[in-house]
C-alpha cells in the first residue's frame, strides 16, 4: 500500500471528523458561550481524554505496536492471537479499576486538577458531577486504541480514523436536542462524550472480526499477566507512561495556572487548542500512525536504509504541510475565530482572546507535528527512554516558560499557550539530534533547495493572506454568509498560491510517493 495514499486516506477521515469537530464547537459556542458552566464541562472532560492520551493512544499504543508488528512478522499467527487476546484482557482489567476509582473520587480528582474552581462551590460540585458521567470514556477509548493498533498493523488505516466521527455527532445531538432536557443543561455534552465513546467501541467489532482479530477477554488474570507479549508490552509501557506523562503533566498544569486566571480562559485556551489541533491532527498523528506500523517492520528485518528514507520522507511532509498551516493560523486567527464561534453567547472579547491563545499556539505548531514523526523513530526501535528524557526537559522548559510568560510578560492564558509550543519546538530539535547523533536517520541529499524553495512559497502565501483579510474588527460587522465566503476565498487563494509556487518550482506530487513496509 503507498503512504501516501494511506496518508490521503486517514486525513480524508480526519478532515471529515474534523469539520465535524468545529460544527460541535459551533454548535457548543451558540448554545454555551465560554463561561462558568462550559469552563466545568471543560475540565470535566479533559481529565478522561488526558487518561486516555496516556494510557490508551498515548502509552499502550507506543509499546503495543511494535511489539504486534514483531509478532505479525516474525511469529504464528496462533502466538500473534494470543497477544492480542492476553493484551486485551490485562488492558480491560487495568481500565475497569481505573475508571471505577475516577467515578467513586469524582471530587477529589476535581480538587487536583483544578483547584481554582474550590473557590466556588457550585462550579466545583457542577465539574464533579460532570466528571463521573465523563469518566466511563478511558474505559471505552482505551479498548478502541487496541482495536486501531491492530488494525493498523494489518494496515486497515480508514476505519480508526473515521471512529471519532461518532463522538463529534453525538456531541451535535446532544447539544441541540437534549440540553434542554436536562436540569443543567451543560450535562447533556458529558453524556455525548459517555455515548460517544460506547459507539466508538462498538464500531470496531465487526472489522476486527472480518480479520479474524476480534479479542477474547480471559477473565484468567494471572494467565494473561505472565504471558511474555504481555511483559514485553508493559516493560515498554512503563517508559512510555511516564514520557506521554511528562506532555500530559504540562497540559494538566497549563490548566491548572489558566484555572486561577479569570473566568473564560479555559474556554477560550480550548477553542484555541481546537483550531490548533486541526493541522496537528490532520498531519502529525496521521503521519504518526501510519509510519510506525513500516517503521517497526523495517526494524524487524534489520532494513536501516528504508528505516532511515520513510523518516526522511516523513519529515519533508511535515514541513512542506506543517508550515503553511502555521502561518496561515496566526494570520487569519480572527477570520476563522468569528466565523466558527462568534455566535449566540461568544461574544466579540471571546473572539479576541481566543486569538491571542491561537496566536501563540501556531508559533510551536510545527515542533508540535515533528514531535509525532520523529519519535516513532525511536519507538519503532522499542526505544522508549530516549523520548522521555527529551520529554521530561521539555516539561521543564514549559513550566519555567509559563512562570515568565504568565507572570513576568503579564501574558495570561496567551503565555500558557506560547509555553505549550515553544516547547514543542524544543522536543522535536532534540528528537532530531537524538536521531542524528546515532545514525538512525540519515537525511537524504536535496534538503537546501528544499526549504528554500518552500520558504519562497510560504512568503508569496503569507502576503496574499495579510493583504486579502483586510481588517479583524471587520469580521465581526460581516454576517455569517459574508464570513463563510470570505473565509473560504481567503483560503482557496493561499492554498492556490503556496501550492501554485511549489509547482512553479518543480514539486510533483509523485515525488513523495512512498510504499508502505510489506
């Protein structure tokens, strides 16, 4: 299979579930706004979906799918079945306690991860009610990531990235029809996410049973606990818990210092993080998930050149895409900010703040999309420790960053979202030299001519973009209509005069194709 038709095919499902991750926040926005009870609901989901960055697509995924695609490629397929299977029951086990402890400490777990809110008790009782209606989602996205390492170790790519398409519909539904329903009507998104995550799992089964992959839960523990993938699986995942925790640690504290700052910086640090994780989704985890799978089979069979030309062609994709997203974020924050939320309760000081967080998010974008390459770099080698080396100094510079941003340049919510990218910046540069350094990656010959023929690109893109938007404070006079057409021209124009010069300069879309390790 090429990657890049692969990459075709899970950005396609990633834009549809994308486009249908703003109409939610559309949707949320109009009928929300960003306040009290959005900031609750807010907190209240990020605490699962942080648990299920780090242990389901986080962690598990980084240790389970080399060692899956080691199985596949080296052993039986009866050995390959009862990993999966041994895997599958000690992942349910490890959840299952999980989430009944999130449910049962609802309140506790509020007072950790946003202390701010004990200052008032209405807010702090609403985020823990909405918390142990949220909560029961690790349990079901974790057994989802298991269902999309597998199959995208059999190379089945389209199915696991069309799955979060089912938690942005329910999320639509719930908010239009039944918030009214409710006695607050904030709960009605805290059960989508519940019924989101159930429908998510339930899609799975039927591809997995089509490829014979289905897993059987054992209720036999002890068995499954002493099998040797198993072990393999968890001596990875100890590493990598703490590497995907070091990330996830500097999220929770962001939140935490944005949870002292004035109501609304939540809300507005989320719809920021929406837009930002547009590119970031659509590139970074897209290119992540489906290089790791070659990536791990190449290793396999000891292939270090092929290993060395797919990080290459990895990396040359995340820059020629990354970048224009970037840039094409910070200078059209306030077209795209008014023209998704500036509706119903998001007012025209929601939009501004917001695009000071976009802002400020798009300055570290790129390390953000690097971060995703380069580490299944180490990953695919079971190499674990490098990146949470890397990971944990990331962490440091975040916090250190945010002290004077937040506090020293008088930033706010904007330093905690500039620390976050800057960061980002920093992990992918030592990722790169850790690569270097060791000879894993080799870069191929044409990289000057490369960057200087996208930079050219990115100024003629960059200039049409400023002199096409016009003035921000316009947007907000401009009707709804007004804005869509406008936006999309604006769109269509930088799009067509970065890509237009590429091709001036003689980039082909046939120069980045690139079959998948067989």
């Amino acid at each position: 299979m090429s990657l890049l038709r692969a990459l075709a095919t899970v950005s396609s499902m990633t834009l549809l579930s994308r486009i249908l991750g703003f109409v939610r926040d559309f949707v949320i926005a109009r009928v929300f706004g960003a306040g009290l009870a959005t900031d609750a609901f807010f907190v209240a989901f990020k605490l699962p979906n942080l648990l299920r960055r780090l242990f389901a697509e986080g962690a598990f995924s980084q240790a389970f799918v080399p060692v899956l695609g080691e199985y596949r490629n080296n052993r039986s397929a009866e050995e390959t079945r009862r990993l999966v299977d041994s895997v599958a029951s000690v992942l349910s086990l490890a959840v299952f306690v999980v989430t009944v402890l999130g449910v049962l400490a609802a309140p506790l777990v509020v007072w950790v991860f946003a202390p701010g809110f004990a200052v008032n008790p209405y807010k702090f009782a609403l985020t823990a009610a909405l918390t142990r209606i949220t909560f029961p989602y690790i349990l079901f996205m974790s057994l989802v990531a298991l269902s999309a390492g597998i199959l995208n170790t059999w190379s089945r790519f389209a199915l696991p990235a069309f799955t979060p398409v089912l938690l942005n519909v329910s999320f639509i539904a719930m908010a239009l029809f039944a918030a009214p329903l409710f006695p607050q009507p904030i709960e009605a998104l805290a059960w989508a996410v519940f019924i989101g995550g159930l429908l998510q799992l339930a899609l799975q089964i039927p591809a997995l049973r089509k490829i014979g992959m289905l897993p059987r839960i054992s209720f036999c523990w002890r068995a499954a606990w002493r099998d040797e993938g198993v072990r393999r699986v968890l001596t990875l995942m100890a590493p990598a818990v703490l590497g995907v925790s070091v990330s996830q640690i500097s999220l929770v504290l962001n939140n935490i210092f944005a949870t002292f700052l004035q109501n609304g910086s939540v809300s507005w640090l989320y719809y920021a993080d929406r837009l930002m994780e547009f590119p970031a989704g659509m590139l970074g985890a897209t290119l992540g998930t489906i290089l790791l799978p070659s990536l791990s089979k190449c290793h396999a069979r000891a292939d270090h050149t092929e290993y060395s030309r797919l990080l290459d062609w990895g990396l040359r994709l995340t820059l020629l895409l990354a970048l224009p997203a970037a840039l094409a974020l910070a200078l059209l924050a306030v077209p795209l900010i008014s023209t998704l939320f500036f509706h119903g309760a998001f007012t025209a000081q929601d939009v501004f703040q917001t695009r000071s967080a976009l802002a400020a998010y798009s300055i570290g974008l790129t390390g953000m999309i690097l971060v995703k390459v380069l580490a299944p770099g180490f990953y695919a080698r079971q190499n674990v420790r490098t990146p949470v080396k890397i990971a944990l100094i990331a962490l440091l510079a975040t916090q250190a960053m945010n002290l004077v941003f937040v506090f020293g340049f008088g930033l706010r919510h904007a330093g905690l979202a500039l620390a976050i990218g800057l960061a980002a910046c920093l992990n992918a540069g030592l990722l790169y030299f850790g690569l270097r350094r060791t000879a894993i990656y080799l870069p191929q010959a044409g990289w000057g001519l490369f960057l200087l023929k996208m930079l050219l690109a990115l100024a003629l893109m960059g200039g049409v973009l400023w002199w096409g938007m016009g003035g921000e404070r316009d947007w907000l006079r401009f009707a709804l209509a007004e804005r869509l057409w406008r936006l999309g021209l604006l769109v269509v124009a930088g799009a067509g005069a970065y890509f237009g010069a590429l091709w001036l300069m003689g980039f082909r879309l046939r120069d980045f194709s690139r079959k998948a390790a067989s």
